[in-house]
C-alpha cells in the first residue's frame, strides 16, 4: 500500500471483499503511507474519507459498515505486515519483497492477514 491506497474507492471495495470473503493477503505497504484516524474510517465518515465520491460501492453490495470494518481489521494487521523502504527502486524493490515473502514462508513467519484474523 502507498500514501493513498486506503483513499481510492475501488482499493477499499477490494479490502473489504477480501476481509468479508476470509481470503488471505500479505499487506505490503511503503513508508509513505498515511495511516487514517479511526475517526476517519468510521462507518458514518467513510465517504468523507475516500477520494472520488463518483463511485458507488454499495450498489455493487459493498457497504459503509464493510469498508470501515475491514479497514479496522487491515490497520490491526499492519504491524505484522512487510514495510518497503523507500530506498529501493524498480526490480531492486521487488525482488527483495520477493525475497522476504519466500523466507517468512520457510520460517513460518508468513505476514498474513490471515493469521491474525477471527
């Protein structure tokens, strides 16, 4: 995730399908970015929240509640994810997430939502 992954409407509907689906993810995110008050991503503010009031996720069954509820439980997760430097660029970045995703697998360190979710 970068500085605005949790703003654009259709990242949002795809974190809150995944959280209602119980589908695994690996949250990777860079240093840029910009984690939301609580506030924020209450269910009665989460328009405010996002970026393009345009898009209607609920006429496509996401709701207000499943976005916030979902965006609770990624932030809860956050800490066990992978963190990009910012150092890195290109293949270079890749390859190293890469890298770190394999290793944790062997490990059974695996930085997965799943893990930490009910």
């Amino acid at each position: 995730m970068t500085k605005d992954t949790l703003r654009r409407p259709w990242c949002a509907g795809e974190i809150a399908v995944t959280h209602l689906t119980h589908q695994r993810c690996t949250v990777v995110y860079t240093i840029a970015l910009a984690r939301p008050a609580t506030r924020e991503i209450e269910a009665s503010g989460i328009r405010l929240y996002l970026a393009n009031l345009d898009v209607s996720l609920p006429e496509n069954g996401v709701t207000d509640q499943f976005i916030a509820d979902a965006f609770l439980w990624l932030l809860d997760v956050l800490s066990s994810g992978l963190r990009l430097s910012g150092e890195i660029g290109g293949r270079g970045k890749f390859r190293l997430l890469v890298d770190e995703v394999l290793r944790a697998k062997r490990t059974h360190d695996v930085h997965s939502c799943s893990k930490l979710k009910p």
